[in-house]
C-alpha cells in the first residue's frame, strides 16, 4: 500500500505537469520539497488532511491514491508526431502519463466485460521510401477496408470499428497525437478537442499515426524523411488521387478560398494539406505552391481554428464510452463504478442517463 500510494503520487504529480518544489510553493510551504519527495520514495506517508491539499492541486480525487491499476499499461514503440508537436519533458511527460492512465481504465473494462474484438489492423509489408509507395500503401488500404473512393465520414470511429484504441487526452496545443503499443495492441492518443473546434487536422493525426502503425521504412530514415512519408499516405487516404485530379484538375495557377473551402467540407483535409496533395500529384508547381504557403500564413490561416470552412464530423472516440453504458445495462457496473471506467463524477455521469428500457 506504502509503495502504490507512491507510485500513484508520482503518475498525479506528472500528469499535473509540476515538480516537488511547484507542488509545495502551492501548498503554501506547509511541506517542504524533501518531504514530498520523502512521500514519493515511500519513505514518508502523509496524513489524511495533507492528502487531501495534495489532491486539490493535482486536480484528482483522494482516492485515487489508494486505488492499485487492475492493469499495468507500459508503452512501447511510443512516437509522438514530430515536427508539429511542440512540448516541454514535463509537458510530454504530462501527456504520456495521462494517456497511460486512461488505458488502465479502458483495458480494465474490457476485461470486466470479457470483450475480445477481433482487430482489422492493416498491416503494409512493403518498404516505403518515396511519396509514392505510400500513396500505393494508401490506395490498398483503401482497398482493403472496402472504403472506395468516398470521403472518410470519420476517421476515429473508422479506427475504432478496425480495433485500435483510440483515446483522448487533455494536453497543449503543442500535441497533436501519439501512436503506441500496449502488448498487442496498437493504441492511438489525441488532443481532446472542443465542439466548436476545427477536426480537420485532427483526422490527419489520427492517419498519420496509423501510418506509423502500418507502414515500414529504412532503418537508416532521417525522422523528418518519415514524417513526410507519413504525412503523404495520411493526405492519399484523406484525398484519393483519381478524385483529387478530377476535381481540381491539372496545370493549376490560381485557387479560390471558396473551392478549397468546399473540398475541405466534403473531404475533411486542410487547405494545407490539399495544397500538399496537388503539388504531390502534379496538379501545380512548386512556384504556385510557394505563393500558397505565404498567403496562407499572411492571412494566419496556420493558426488554431482561424482557417475557414468546417467538416461536419465529430471525430471522437467513443467505445471507451459506450462500454460503460453496456456495463451499466447488464449490471455488472454499480453508478460508482461506471462513474470510475468513465472518467466523471457519479452526479455527473447520473445527469447524463437517460434509460429507454
């Protein structure tokens, strides 16, 4: 108990994102950073009312120091999206550390509910080296998951149904997503987005790393080199080819904001990546595409939620979520403990129940 008490301050005090002297300057110095640290060792336990401050600043409830994991989540083959993603040690730190507590939860679930899915991983064994072998890796995958030609009506819940974990995490603007494995499982994790928020580029995250998922590349590969390759397969399966020649035609030297605006509401890809997609296919040139890229940052475009036009979809994971409610109706959750898998308070989780039968 001495030793999971420990363990479960260091997990709070990381996903706070503070260190020991943060977290006494916020308590007033009524406990010295020795002394927390003392609490992390195991060496010291802190009485009840000093762990009640504790957990109002770390922002999680008493019990869950003295809650022990049912499952012990370890990462390995852990990526973050570079280049894009911008985070501090702590703020990564933070990000991974919330991640690995959400999967503690939803892998207990799924064995409290006996749930076995069976995955539809896609897997590539070919070696991608250029933008067009992944946009061949794209086009079978496409072809694989029978999705056609047809926009992708939600990338997440397309994730899900194939049977990686997806999951969101609270976190800066700086993350964008990051891909893992727990044992055999490919998980996915995602900045949590608001309602009003654009989803395009989180849909293309959430491609992008599938793409690390799925596809292999050199050993010797710059990691700038295969984000790029990343970001090629995540736009031909956001895009397909033969949909994006016949829209946007060939030998192009002049775009409307209200044409790109259209093909990112049917399509759900930026005007970004749009652009990136027709200099990939041919369809401008690398002078037309440069006058793009400054246009589109002189309008601030590039910055969170101020490019125009919005794809309806939600994209957001929601198995995790629907578990519950299957745990619920077949009794083998208390309001306490489904509260618990979900995340919420039970007053809260109670405001949102509303049974049908």
């Amino acid at each position: 108990m001495e030793n999971n008490f420990a363990n479960r301050l260091i997990s709070a005090r990381k996903m706070a994102g503070l260190s020991l002297q943060s977290i006494a300057d916020k308590l007033g110095n009524v406990v010295s950073k020795q002394s927390l640290n003392k609490y992390e060792q195991g060496k010291m336990r802190p009485d009840s009312e000093m762990v009640i401050a504790i957990s109002n600043v770390l922002n999680v409830p008493v019990n869950y120091f003295y809650s022990e994991p049912a499952v012990e989540i370890n990462f390995s083959n852990l990526g973050f999206r570079k280049y894009s993603s911008k985070l501090s040690p702590s703020e990564e730190e933070s990000v991974k550390e919330k991640a690995k507590e959400v999967f503690e939860r939803y892998f207990e679930l799924d064995n409290l509910l006996n749930i076995e899915d069976d995955n539809d991983y896609f897997v590539y064994d070919k070696m991608i080296t250029t933008p067009e072998d992944a946009e061949i890796a794209a086009i079978e995958l496409r072809k694989i998951w029978n999705l056609g030609y047809d926009p992708i009506p939600d990338v997440t819940e397309m994730l899900e149904d194939k049977g990686y974990k997806v999951i969101e995490v609270d976190a800066p603007n700086g993350f964008d997503g990051f891909k893992a494995d727990v044992g055999d499982k490919r998980v996915i994790v995602l900045r949590k987005t608001n309602p009003e928020d654009d989803v395009v580029r989180k849909r293309f995250t959430a491609l992008h790393e599938l793409a690390h998922h799925a596809l292999k590349f050199p050993d010797n590969i710059s990691e700038k080199a295969e984000e790029k390759l990343c970001h090629a397969f995540a736009s031909a399966l956001l895009y397909p080819a033969e949909m994006a020649r016949k829209e946007m035609q060939k030998e192009r030297f002049h775009f409307y904001q209200n044409e790109l605006q259209l093909i990112k509401e049917r399509w759900g890809i930026s005007f970004s990546a749009t652009f990136s997609r027709a200099l990939q296919l041919g369809i401008i040139n690398s002078n037309v595409y440069k006058k793009f890229n400054i246009g589109y940052r002189s309008r601030k475009y590039h910055e969170p939620n101020n490019e125009p036009g919005r794809f309806p979809g939600k994209e957001r994971p929601v198995r995790m979520e629907r578990l519950v409610y299957v745990g619920l109706a077949k009794e083998v959750l208390s309001i306490n403990e489904a509260a618990y898998f979900a995340g919420i308070s039970s007053w809260k989780l109670r405001s949102q129940m509303n049974q049908l039968v």
